[in-house]
C-alpha cells in the first residue's frame, strides 16, 4: 500500500489573524490519526504519526497512542505497534495505565515477554499498576512458555493484599494447564471456591476444563466443571465437544453436542467442525449426513466445506469417496485445508493411493492454491501405500523447491515411505538425516526395523527414545511387540514386557491389547488371557484380540464364552471381531453357531458382512464337508467372490478329493488372477492324489511358463536369543548332524509306537523301484519336523517347544508329532498358516478337526 502523506499549513504563510493555535493544530492531528483508525487505515494512521513527529507536532494526550496501539495488536502488526511505542518514547508522553496495559499486550503477543515485563517494572516504579496490569503480565507469561512465573506473579499479587477478578484467574489458571502444575491449579480451584468467583464467569470456567484436559487428561473433572457453570454459552458446549474429541472420546463429543441442541443452543462453524470430526472417526456417515444437512439448512454448510471433506473421506462406504469428491467439487473456492482433506482422504484408502498423486498434481499444476506440509505429508504417504519411492523422490523434490522438505511431518512420511517400500537403506538415510528426530521419527524407523525383523537395531532405536526422554508411545510397543509376534519370538516379547513393567505402562490400553496380541501369536494363549484378565479398561479392540487369540488356538467355547461376556459388559462388537467368531466356529465344526452369528451381524448389530466374513463361512462350510452348501453359498454373496474365497473352496476340494468342482473353483480363480499360484498347484494336487499324473503335471507345467514360483514350505524356532530357520531337507545349519540324528531316532521309536508314515501325502510320481522308502525319507524331511527335532535338542525339557509354519502343516507331519509329544514327554506347540496346534500325551487341541 502506498504511503499517504499529509501536509501541515507552515505558520509563516498564514495571515496572523488565521493561524489556529497550537492546541487547535494538536486537536486536528488527534483527530486525523482517529479518522484513519475508524476506516480501518491503520498505515495511514501510523503514516500520519510519523508527519506530526517531523514536523515537530505531538498528539495531546495518551488516547490517540492507546488506540494506536490497540489496531496494530487487533491486526497483529507487531511491527507497527513497536514503531508507535518508539514514537510515544521520541514524543515524551507520560503513558497512563490504559495505555501502559496495552505495551504489555503488544509484547505479549509478539512473543516479546522481557519487553513486556519491563514495561510493567516501570509501571510498578511509577505506581501505574492496576489488576489488569497484573492479570495482563500473568497471561504473557503463560503464553510465553513462563508458567512458574506467572504463578509466581498471583502469589506476589496475593501477599500485596490486592483482591484478583476473572481475567486474573483466567490467566494463572491457563498458566496451570500442564502436567507439571496442574496441582497449584487445583489449590487456585479451592481458592475460587471459597472467594466465589468460581461461577461467575464463562471464562474462568473454560480456562478450568482446558486445566484439567490438558495438565490432567482428566474429562471427568472437566465434565464437573461445566456441569456446575452458572451460565453456559456457544463456547463452552463447543468447549467440550472439542476437548472429548482431542481425548479421544468422539462418541461423549456427539453426546454433548445433541444436549447442546437440546438445551436450545445454536450451534457455530467451530461446533460442527469439531461433530464432523467426531462422526469421521467413529466412521458414522449417518449422522454425518444428517448434520449435513443441519448445515445446510443453518447456512454454515461454506463455513465447514473441509471438515465436510474429511468426514466423507474417512466414513466411505464399500471404498467410495465419491460423497468426498461431491463436496469438494461444488466448492466455489478450494483453500489448502480442501485439497489436503482431499488428498488425505484418497490416500487413506490404499486402492486410491494413485488418484491421491494425480490430485496432487492436479492441485501444483493448476498453481492457484500452494500445498503446505500436511499436503506433502499426505501425497508422500500415497507414494508408500503404492510402493513407489520414485515418484515419492518427485513429490519430495516439489517440498525442497518450497522449503518444506525439512518439515518433521513430511520427513516422517518419507522414512514411512521408504519402509513400505522395503527400502531400508533409503528409510536409514532419510531417518538419519534428521537434525531433530522427534518420536514420531523413531517410531516410523522403529516399526521398518520391526519388520525387517532387525531387533537388535530395533532395541537400540528403543534406547535412545528413553535416554533421549521422548517418551516411548503404545504405538512404539506396538511396533515392537507385532514385529515379535511375526516370528513367534516369545523371549524377546518376555524381554519387551518387562520394558513396559518398568516405565509404568502396564495399564495402558493399547500397550496391553499389543501384549494380548503378542502372547497369542506366540503361542502363550494363557499368559495372554492373563494380561487380559489384569486389565482395568478395556475396548473392542481388547475382547477383539483375546476372542481372536482363543479362535487362533482353537478354544471355540472360550471364543464364545468371552464374546458373551463381552456384549454382557456393554462393548458393541465391530468386524474384526465375528471374523474371529466365525473362524472359532469353523475350526471345530460348530456349523449352526456359526449360521447364528453370521444372521447376527446384522440383525443385531448393524455390521454389514463383508468379503472376509463371506470367506469364514465358505471355510466353515468347506471344512464340515458341505461342499456343494459351500458352492451355492458363494453364488448368494451379494457381489464378486474373491480370489481368496475360491482359494478356501478348492484347498476343500483338494481335501475332500472332488476333482470335478476343484476344476470349476480353478478356473474362477484363474479368471480373477491369471498369475495366482495357489490355483495350479492345488488342482496339481488334485490331479496327483487322484492318480491322474499327466494333468498334474500339465499344471506344473503352466506354471513354469508363467514363471509362477510355489511359495516354500519353511518352519523357524526360537532358541536363545536367535531364530531358527528350516527348508524342506535342508542340511545347512551348522547343527545338521545332531538334527538328522535325532530325527533318524525319533522315527524309529514314533513307528515302534504305532506311526505309519502317510505315502499318500507325496504328490510326486517318483520310481517304482523303491518308491514307498522314497516316500518316507521325503516325509520325514519336511520342515517342521527337523525344527521339532532341532527344538528338542537345544530347549529345557520343561519348556514347551515352540515350532512356526509358513504354510498349513500336512496330514503326516500333524499325526507324527502327536507321536513324538509322547516319546518325548514333551508339549510341542505348532503355528502354521491358519492355526495353532498344541501337542501333548499323543493328543492335539484341534483334535484332529483343522
């Protein structure tokens, strides 16, 4: 903006008679500075302060700076307001309170709290203090990172026998809104009480919730508070909504929000906003829509455009954003908040990860809007979920060009980027390249370490957060205990465990559910019932883990026993959950009950089936032998099975020996994916166990022309602080010896018993001669029994040995361990690609139903 400049009359040029006086000429300056201020001209004002100062005119008093000074902190030109304060020095006015007060704003809000408590150590020399002084210095110094001065500063107040008002509450209350204070603010709270200013103000109230959410963590003292203001307004409601929705407690958020509305409040753009939020993470598109339309009718619909966005994104149906896409397209004006919501939104779903990038693109292309780091964040986040670090380096490159590339959210997301991409070197140069790694950073690279099953490094990564005083999260843990549960590493989840003992984290919840999580996987369902049973708050996503870690061992009444107790106790169960229902069910045959809980979802509970629940009843009726109620079933599903679907149908038809719908599932699977393995090497199968060798091996043959690799059969075993790995025959652990000897000896004594090995199971045409001892050596061979054997020899006798399968353990392997768990006295623990099997006295907990 162009500077005004404005001309005073010299006096030599003035006849005598019609010069005004000094006092007269004062006024009229006064009086311009005021004219500019009252149309908004701010720099015009200031403009016209620096003419008077050089044509040696000062304003007559201390208003005309006040009101100075109070436009450049409205405008937040700071500045400016520092340039009005040099000339109030230069002009040699004496400031009064008021306009003392408003210095001490200004540099409050510059972030300038020295300046300011100068300004009032002079007030104090001159005796200009007044209680707003006092409150005004109180709030800059909590606002400036000074609480323990502030508090200081109420207590000095206090001893002068000074009586505070609201504002001065207000201030030293904030001032305790942390951790490290929150106490004091609790004795200021009694001290409220008993002087009765606790209701008599909105703002002392809301300055108390924000104490207890924020120092405290604490919404139900917080709910106290506003449940005992004397008068309630716009703001406090939205308030709350806000706080319950940063706590993490998006359905008390909606709560408060319908009593709101019930109490006859309107609501603003900041309280839908905040509902919006509360409805896209509970995925309640229902309401969301409902409020929707709220807005519409209410005329804020332009006001909440992004929120809007967001929620649609997250509550799409089916993998749909079309709704999301709808709403940002009737914009008339997309912000950078649209675009990210957008963006964030397409990313959010993997299978759009790529329309993600184009809409990045799109937003740099058309230049209107400049994306800010949460935009990078986002689209570098897309990269990853599409495994492409190459155009992720392009994405990058646009950050650099802007300045945001060394932004702690979008050099997060670019480690997050290389680690999904199974780019470790690149995740390990980008981590550290960081000049200032926050948690978040070590989590991401943690949880890549975790991954790459690099524990040692992972452990070292977990060190440094706690020398380094982060404070570790749940999702450090989680990284940490998911990536030993992967491999079955029970000692080093012991070893983990015993982390979270020591740094007071053994209530928390999303620590315990990872342990829950943990223990099942590694094949102690016990000690996970027992982590279960110590907690004192639990969450779907804790009855989830425990129902599925007793469907994993097969403890189907467990499974349902819980999962009463869990809708008993008032817990709505979600997806994941009947998955594990309907998987218990179909482990041990309970075909009606899964039928019942199937009808459930629902009728009972509003969930929708979705593709994986349609796949447990497949394998649940597959595995009961109804075959052909497991093919019209399929036909029923109310869009296209999948090819894991016909996947479970045709490893049925291999078990049950029907050729004939074992084609016909092939060929389905084949017209979904003509590269998928699993289709030629189970009809290959089929083929085999029938006899009928040529077609089998015209499958194999169609393999290896596709260049389609079986995946092999491996097992591992934990001993020590090391994980074991075996192939099928394999002779290179430097153990082999020792191994195959005693594998030799426990075949031997297993046949004395009764064993009979199963030839039958050997899907290869091997020679005639000799073909039933071929048979044998290659059965007793297989992966899982030289980890066994190998278990035997390297673990305590009274330690259970604890075996993991890549693949679904065979018939032969399944029958001989029962064997072994007798000769050796030993219990003998078996993971393999659907379940666990716990051997022990001849017997297995699948009691031979798997």
């Amino acid at each position: 903006m162009a500077m005004i400049r404005f001309s005073f009359p010299s006096p030599a040029k003035l006849p005598v008679k019609s010069q005004p006086s000094v006092s007269n000429r004062i006024n009229i300056a006064d009086r311009l500075i005021l004219r500019h201020l009252n149309a908004g001209d701010l720099r015009g004002a200031v403009s016209a302060l620096d003419l008077m100062a050089r044509d040696g005119i000062r304003p007559i008093d201390s208003v005309t700076f006040s009101s100075l000074l109070k436009s450049c902190i409205r405008a937040r030109d700071f500045r400016l307001g520092k340039l009005v304060h040099a000339r109030l020095v230069e002009f040699e006015i004496e400031p009064d309170s008021v306009l003392y007060n408003s210095l001490i704003s200004l540099y409050s809000k510059s972030g300038d709290s020295a300046k300011a408590e100068d300004v009032f150590e002079t007030m104090g020399r001159f005796g200009k203090r007044d209680v707003v002084s006092w409150s005004a210095m109180m709030a800059c110094f909590g606002n400036n990172g000074r609480e323990l001065d502030a508090i200081r500063l109420f207590v000095e107040f206090l001893e002068l026998g000074l009586v505070p008002n609201d504002y001065c509450y207000t201030a030293v209350i904030r001032a305790c809104s942390n951790s490290e204070y929150v106490g004091v603010g609790r004795v200021i709270l009694g001290f409220l009480m008993k002087t009765g200013h606790f209701e008599s103000d909105v703002c002392v109230g809301c300055s108390l919730i924000d104490m207890f959410v924020k120092g405290d963590n604490n919404l139900e003292s917080a709910y106290k508070v506003f449940d005992k203001m004397s008068e309630l307004n716009v703001v406090t409601w939205t308030l709350m909504i806000t706080r319950c929705m940063q706590m993490g407690f998006p359905r008390e958020a909606i709560r408060f929000f319908l009593d709101m509305v019930l109490s006859g409040f309107e609501s603003d753009k900041f309280t839908l906003s905040s509902v919006f939020s509360a409805c896209a993470e509970l995925e309640n598109l229902s309401l969301g829509k409902q409020l929707h339309s709220w807005a519409i009718r209410s005329g804020l619909a332009d006001d909440v455009e992004c929120s809007l966005v967001d929620m649609y994104a997250k509550c799409s149906v089916d993998s749909s954003v079309d709704d999301c896409r709808k709403v940002f397209d009737r914009m008339q004006h997309h912000s950078v908040m649209s675009w990210t919501a957008l963006i964030t939104g397409y990313m959010q779903n993997c299978n759009l990860a790529a329309e993600a990038i184009n809409l990045f693109c799109e937003m740099i292309t058309q230049g209107h809007v400049e994306p800010n780091h949460f935009t990078f964040s986002s689209a570098i986040k897309a990269c990853g979920n599409i495994l492409d670090p190459r155009v992720g380096k392009q994405v990058l490159g646009h950050a650099f060009k802007r300045g945001l590339a060394s932004n702690s959210s979008v050099a997060n997301s670019v480690i997050s980027m290389f680690v999904k991409s199974d780019r470790m070197e690149d995740a390990r140069r980008a981590f550290e390249s960081l000049s200032e790694k926050n948690l978040v950073s070590y989590n991401t690279f943690l949880d890549g370490t975790c991954r790459n099953l690099d524990f040692e490094q992972a452990f070292e990564l977990l060190n440094e957060i706690t020398e380094r005083e982060l404070g570790v999260s749940a999702f450090t843990f989680a990284s940490l205990l998911t990536g030993v549960a992967s491999v079955g590493s029970i000692r080093k989840g012991e070893q983990i465990h015993s982390q979270v003992l020591k740094l007071g984290l053994a209530c928390n919840q999303p620590v315990c559910n990872a342990l829950i999580s943990m223990y099942s996987k590694c094949g102690s369902i016990d000690t996970a019932s027992q982590v279960f049973k110590l907690m004192e708050d639990r969450n779907v996503i804790s009855w989830t883990s425990m129902i599925t870690g007793f469907a994993k061992h097969g403890s189907a009444q467990r499974v349902l026993e819980t999962f009463n107790q869990m809708t008993e106790a008032g817990v709505k169960p979600n997806e994941v959950t009947y998955v594990a229902i309907l998987s218990a069910c179909s482990h041990v045959g309970l075909v009606s009950e899964g039928w019942r809980h199937f009808k459930s979802m629902y009728q009972d509970h509003n969930i929708k089936p979705k593709m994986e629940h349609y796949t447990c009843m497949v394998d649940l009726l597959c595995r009961a032998g109804l075959l052909t109620d497991a093919f019209d079933f399929i036909n029923t599903i109310p869009f296209q099975a999948d090819v894991l679907v016909w996947r479970t149908f045709l490893g049925a038809c291999k078990v049950h020996s029907n050729t004939e719908l074992g084609k016909m599932a092939a060929r389905k699977i084949l017209e979904l994916d003509p590269n998928e393995p699993a289709a030629y090497i189970q009809l290959s199968n089929i083929y085999a166990s029938a006899g009928k060798w040529e077609e089998s091996t015209e499958m194999r043959k169609k393999m290896k022309e596709r260049n389609l690799v079986k995946e092999g059969g491996c097992s591992w075993i934990e001993v020590g602080d090391k994980v074991h790995k075996f192939y099928v025959g394999d002779t290179s652990h430097p153990n082999a010896h020792q191994i195959y000897d005693e594998l030799d000896r426990l075949i031997t004594e297993i046949k004395r018993c009764g064993y009979v090995p199963d030839t039958d199971l050997v899907l290869h045409k091997l020679e005639e001669d000799d073909d039933d001892a071929k048979k044998e050596r290659l059965l007793s061979q297989h992966s899982e029994k030289i980890a066994v054997a190998f278990g035997l020899i390297s673990t305590a006798k009274s330690r259970p040995v604890r075996v993991f399968k890549n693949l679904r353990v065979c018939g032969d392997c399944h029958n001989a361990m029962k064997y072994i768990s007798t000769v050796s006295g030993r219990e003998i623990v078996l993971r393999d690609l659907n379940r666990f099997h716990h051997f022990k006295d001849g017997k297995c907990s699948c009691n031979d139903y798997w």
